[in-house]
C-alpha cells in the first residue's frame, strides 16, 4: 500500500512522527523549519552543521540527534544545494532521497517534513507540494512480489508541514493519483516474462481498468488475424503464447479533441531468429514499458476528469525465435495495407506499432503519441535517464516536450531527416525495417513509424533509456521506472487539438522538412 500524504500546519518541534526531516542550503542556511528546530534542540542543529562539515549538496543528508527534545523520534537535515541553484527537480529528488533513507531503517513508518514549503524561484507553491509528493511517493516504491521477507520498513504516512488549503490538498490528491499510476506501471515492468504472457499481460490490463471510466477491448490472435494487423499477428507467430491487442477509449461527454496513444508491449523481446547476445537479455522483460506507460496514463484519466477523447491502442506480443517465427527476408502486411520487408527480427516494435498508429489514423485521431522502448541507439545518443523525442509537426512536439517538462520527465527533441528515408527503402516492399547502415538507428526508427500515420500530428518518444533504472537514482528505483506516465497525463490534460494549418501535410514540414 502506498503510504497515505497529508497537509498539517503542525510546528515542527511538536510534529509526532518517526522521522523529522528539514532542509538545509549550501552555506548552512537553514530551511523553513529549521530555526525553531535548532531552537528546540538547544543548538544542535547548527553544531552539527560546523561540526560535521555536512555540505548540503542536492541529496545529501545528516541525523540530528533528538534525545526526546521534540516530538519526532529522529531528526534529519536534508541538502538541497546552492539556493540559487534550486529548481523543482532537486526539490523532487530530495523528496525521494528521503523517502528513500527513511525505508533503508526499520523502525521508520511515518515521515514529516518542511521540504513543500520551499519554493523555487518561478515556481508556485502548487508545483512545489507535487514535487514534493511525487519525489516521496515514487522514492518510498518497492517491487517486493517475490520476496519472502520485507526488507526495510514501509511507509505509511507522510505529512507536509506547512500552511494548506483545499488548492493544495487538491494538488497533493492529484499527485498521489499520478504515483499510485507510475506504481502500477513499475509493477508490471518488473513483473518477470515468465508471468507475463500477451493474454496475462492483456488480462492485468483488464484488471487494471475496470471501473476506471474507461472501455476496454481485447483481440486475440484469431481477432487480429481478422482484422488484419499483420505486423502484431507476424511478430507474434514465433512464441507459444499468442499476441493480444488492446483497446481502451476514454470518452467523456462534450470532448471536443481525441489524443491517441499507442504502447509498445513486447512481453520478452530475445529479438527472435536474429536473436541478442544472452548478457542482458533478462532486461528485455522491460519492453513493454511504453505499452504499461500508456495503460496506467489511461487509467486515472477519470479521476482526473481529463476533458479531451484519448483512445489507447496497445499491442502486445512475445518476440521468441521457433519453428513457427517469422525469418529475416519475410514480408509482412501491416493493417493500412503497406508492405514491410523484415530484415532484422529484432527490429520488432515497429512491426507492432505499425499496425497500433495505422489504427489510430483510420479512427480519426486529431493528434497521437506513441511510448516505445524502440531502440538501443536512442541510449547510446541520450544515455539512459533522457527519453528521444521526435514528430512530423512541431507545434505539436512542442505540445508534448511542454507536458514532459512540467512532468518533470526528461525528454530531447531529435530530428527526423527527410532525405534519410531512402535509408528504409526495400527492393521487394514498400519499406524495410531496418536501416541500410548502423547509424542514426533512432531516427530511421522514427521515420519507419512516420511512414504509417498518414500526416496526422504525431510524436514518438523512444523511452529505451529511462524506461529502466540500472540503479536506485532520485525517484528512480533500480528496475522499471514507469517513465513515461506522468508526460502522457500532463499531455490529456492539456491537449489542444493541434490548428488546422499545422495539421497540413503540404504545409507544415518541421524544423527537419519530412
Ligand atoms: N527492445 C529493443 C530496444 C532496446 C535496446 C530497448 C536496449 C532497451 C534497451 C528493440 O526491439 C531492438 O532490439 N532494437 C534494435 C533495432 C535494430 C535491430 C535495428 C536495436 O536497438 O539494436
Ligand atoms: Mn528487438
Ligand atoms: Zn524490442
């Protein structure tokens, strides 16, 4: 269970709770709090402070013993750097810095803290109280699935000390609602392949949505077969557990712009015939990260009493080397009706978004976004916290890149080169899917999925990278991080159907002319 957050005006010498936390900036300078803590503790504070040479970098922190003098059993001062420096990425990092020390004791089950009442220049309050609160939430997550003994305490509750209001428990619920999203996302992730077939997967999905106001709908294979979505169904041949395609449609009355999403959901990807060397395979149970990203965004848009129509189209398939698998040379027909010659197998979430945007497109989407874990170039380009960001229209890039950095997800605009679509033409399809020559491998995987939405707005972020923490790293815990979710409902929220002139194929080219 997530631990429960609360507003308290409660002074911090009387706040009950196991763990006090204050910040502090570099030079000493102490945070809202800290003099009537020093005051209360006769000192101590600022003797540690001279005495411990504690630095107050951003995530940073040092234990004030409290010997009973206030009301908390322990005491501790949380760095937050040079204050001219502060900016809501290290107060969300020092939010998870916390919660994380907090679950690393035992004996810790209820934090409190000024940290929300510091505001960054520029900012509001509000974004200070949900940094705050998602840094706490998503630093105190832990996947404990299989493990027979807890490790560390659980946090139960959390309160904000300071001044609140009903704009700002307003503002820590929408958080919290956000959070308990990413959770399930980083749940699924690092759920292992081995229970997570594409029904499996579909059936969590099912599970997930119901009675969250939205509709959902599941092909199997025998409905995909149907329905034509020939890069799904080809990717899916080679594995003993079938591919689904899901289906979800928020609709609330009066909307008047619908946003689509579409997820890679590749359950294991061992990349098929053209299988991966085996170190590091055991992370390709993470490609389906974009696929959980979109589903858990779908899932709180009712509680968020989103106003747009956003619609998720979700493939969902094993990518397994067999008898049955599709071969390097094979030509597979993807639901718009182009052919795609497939040269590389492990080249397979293209395949599956293709058939995922070509729908989106033949259901009118005003504007879609599609979350993949494509490629190992969009990693070796941004490293891994950076997710690629690229589109066929800017002002709706902009749109995206906009709801990222409120999100607080880190996201970089790449460029998609028209003369580098030459690169994918095939001698005997419509387009291969693979590039001739290694590089640039994010962008020719931009370009292929460009090739199916028909010039309606569209972006791609390529989440390869940040999708998975290689280790623990501000709210970030090692494992599926959920990257994605907080961008895609800040994107619902503040959808505008992109302008006319910039939906003309003819007339909007881009910054990078496609
Ligand atoms: N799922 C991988 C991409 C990936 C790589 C995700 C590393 C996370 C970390 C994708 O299906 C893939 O295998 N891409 C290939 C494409 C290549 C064959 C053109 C790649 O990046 O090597
Ligand atoms: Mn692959
Ligand atoms: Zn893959």
């Amino acid at each position: 269970m997530a631990p429960t957050v609360a507003i308290a005006p409660t002074p911090v010498e009387s706040a009950e709770t196991d763990l006090l936390a204050v910040p502090v900036f570099t030079g000493g300078a102490l945070g809202p709090g800290g003099e009537a803590l020093d005051a209360a503790l006769g000192g101590d504070v600022t003797s540690v402070l001279a005495e411990t040479g504690f630095k107050a970098k951003a995530g940073e922190a040092v234990f004030v013993p409290v010997a009973g003098r206030v009301a908390a059993g322990a005491a501790v001062l949380v760095g937050l750097g040079e204050r001219d420096r502060l900016d809501l990425a290290v107060l969300r990092r020092a939010a998870a810095g916390l919660a994380r020390a907090a679950r690393v004791r035992t004996d810790v089950t209820t934090v409190a803290t000024t940290l929300a009442e510091v505001v960054p220049d520029g900012a509001e309050k509000t974004d200070a109280v949900r940094a705050v609160t998602e840094g706490l939430l998503l630093g105190a997550y832990r996947f404990t699935a299989y493990k027979s003994e807890p490790d560390g305490s659980e946090l139960e509750r959390i309160e904000l000390l300071g001044r609140g209001g009903a704009r700002l428990a307003r503002t820590v619920e929408r958080a919290a609602t956000v959070c308990e999203a990413v959770a399930w996302a980083r749940d699924v992730v690092n759920e292992p392949s081995g229970g997570k077939s594409p029904a499996a997967f579909a059936e969590m999905a099912r599970e997930r949505l119901e009675g969250r106001g939205v509709e959902v709908s599941i092909l199997d294979e025998a409905g995909i077969e149907a329905e034509r979505l020939g890069g799904v169904a080809g990717v899916g041949q080679g594995s003993a557990r079938p591919p689904r395609f899901v289906t979800v449609t928020y609709s609330p009355p009066k909307a008047r712009a619908t946003l689509a999403l579409v997820g890679k959901g590749v359950v294991f990807d061992s990349g098929g015939i053209s299988i991966k060397p085996s170190s590091g395979m055991e992370t390709m149970k993470t490609d389906m990260s974009g696929a959980a990203a979109v589903l858990a965004a779908m899932s709180v848009l009712d509680a968020l009493d989103v106003k747009a129509k956003v619609v998720a189209y979700v493939p969902m398939v094993e990518n397994m080397p067999s008898g049955s698998a599709i071969r390097p040379g094979d030509v597979l027909r993807i639901r718009n009706g182009k052919t795609v010659e497939v040269l590389n197998t492990d080249a397979e979430g293209r395949l599956i978004l293709a058939d995922g945007l070509a729908r989106a497109v033949e259901d009118g989407a005003d504007a879609i976004v599609d979350v993949a874990t494509l490629t190992g170039a969009c990693v070796v380009a941004l490293g891994e916290k950076v997710a690629g960001l690229m589109g066929n229209r800017d002002p709706f890039v902009d749109q995206v890149r906009g709801a990222a950095e409120r999100a607080g997800e880190r996201v970089w605009h790449l460029p998609l080169p028209a003369d580098y679509k030459a690169l994918l033409d095939s001698s005997v399809a419509d387009i291969q899917n693979i590039s001739e020559g290694r590089w640039g491998g994010a962008l020719t995987a931009g370009l292929f999925l460009e090739a199916f939405v028909d010039g309606t707005p569209w972006a791609h972020l390529d989440i390869a990278g940040p999708a998975r923490a290689s280790r623990d790293d501000g709210e970030h815990l090692k494992g599926g991080t959920g990257f994605g979710v907080r961008t895609l409902v800040e994107l619902a929220s503040s959808f505008r159907r992109p302008a006319a002139r910039d939906r003309d194929p003819d007339r909007a080219g881009g910054r990078h002319g496609s």
